[in-house]
C-alpha cells in the first residue's frame, strides 16, 4: 500500500497544482484550475487514497507554530504516515509518525526528527535547512478538520501566501514553482530563478505549466478599470 500511495502522491505533484488563485482572485476565473491551496489538494488526494482502498484521514500541521496546514494520514498495519500532499514543495515520500527519514528531490533535500508525539519535518534548497512544519502524531476527528477548512478564508488566518501569488508543479524533470513574480526550477542539475513582468504572468503560467490563468487576470484588470 505504501508504494500505491507514493505512486499517487507523484501523479498528484505532477497534474494537480499548488496554487491560491482563488484566494487572490475571489474565484473570478472563468476557468475552473484543478488544485489549490494545502485544504484543497488534501482533499482531492484524500478521497482519490480512498478510491484505492487506503485507510486514510484528514491531520494537521503546524507552520511557524500555527497550526494552518492540511496532511493525509494513512494507517497501514499499525503504523501512521503523513502524506504533505498539499504542500507548494513536493514532498513526494510518506512521513512515518514513528521512525525518522531523509530523502532527495529535485536537488532539495528533507529530513525528519521523530520527538515523543512529534513529527519535526525540515527542507533543504540552495543548501539552507528549515523546519517546515510540526505534526502532532495525535489524531482530531474529519469533522473538526473540515470545519477548520470550512472557515479558513473567513476567520482572519495571515498565510504565508495571503498576499502574493502562488503556482507550483512537477513539470517534466523538473519542480517549478511561481512565487510572486519570480519563476524558480528546481532540478538534479541545479537552481534557476526568472523575474517576470507581471503582464507576462498568465503567458509564462500557460507556457511553462500548462494551465491558462487568463480569465483571473483579465477579470482583475477589469474589475480595477471600473473602480
């Protein structure tokens, strides 16, 4: 079963894309985007894990000490593993709740520490470490949980992607990710970074992931014309 779900986490990472175009544009797009941000793609992969047979839950995690993030929790044979499918970074291995790992991608690199009933999860890029989120091992019921993804853009939460753009995903042999205006790749072979103009946003969202963004962009515009 592990296997199966990592095989699922790598489809995921590679058709479905992080991004807050919603939260930015207010859902102004004409163009319904699959994926979102970290409670849209969980939910997606929660019930695609489902569909497969997994035994697998909604859990939380802890950004700079606020507990704002969304995790899959798979249970098989006793053991709890998180899957951070909802990450803007591609996290593409299982985090175990009871045993430490490390492991490579994209010329990143992620570690855990195991503490009591802690999962310490830390990230690696350009060769600076963070600790990116904190999992509390202990389970809260989906209902909970869906209340909080229920009420996130209403109850006055600042996420890190609050106020500037986000777009990430696999393409090809390499992981893409869109932040603000600058454009980074992140591969085997090394980092890039490319500033864009922001009139060039939606031609570079297109060209380089596939997916057209006009319709945010254009209504925008609009919108700001009227005012």
């Amino acid at each position: 079963m592990i296997t199966h779900i990592e095989q699922l986490m790598l489809e995921h990472f590679r058709n479905v894309p992080f991004h807050n175009l919603n939260l930015l544009f207010s859902g102004l797009g004409e163009n319904k985007i699959p994926g979102g941000t970290c409670s849209d793609k969980t939910l997606t992969f929660l019930a695609d894990a489902r569909d497969i047979g997994a035994n697998a839950y909604l859990h939380t995690a802890y950004i700079g000490g606020k507990e704002i993030h969304r995790l899959v929790r798979i249970n098989v044979d006793g053991r709890s593993f998180y899957a951070d499918i909802g990450n803007g970074w591609p996290a593409l291995r299982l985090f175990p709740a009871d045993e430490a790992i490390s492991f490579e991608c994209f010329g990143m690199k992620y570690r855990t520490e195991v503490n009591n009933e802690w999962v310490l999860v830390f990230h690696e890029k350009q060769g600076r470490e963070s600790l990116q989120m904190e999992i509390n091992t202990i389970p809260r019921s989906d209902r909970e949980i869906f209340a909080q993804i229920n009420s996130r853009y209403s109850s006055g939460i600042q996420y890190p992607f609050s106020n500037s753009l986000r777009f990430s995903l696999i393409v090809g042999g390499a992981f893409l990710f869109l932040r603000g205006n600058q454009l980074e790749r992140y591969s085997k072979s090394g980092f890039t970074a490319k500033e864009l103009d922001e009139q060039d946003i939606p031609k570079a969202i297109q060209k380089e992931f596939g997916f057209d963004v006009s319709s945010f962009f254009l209504l925008k515009n609009s919108r700001l014309k009227s005012i």
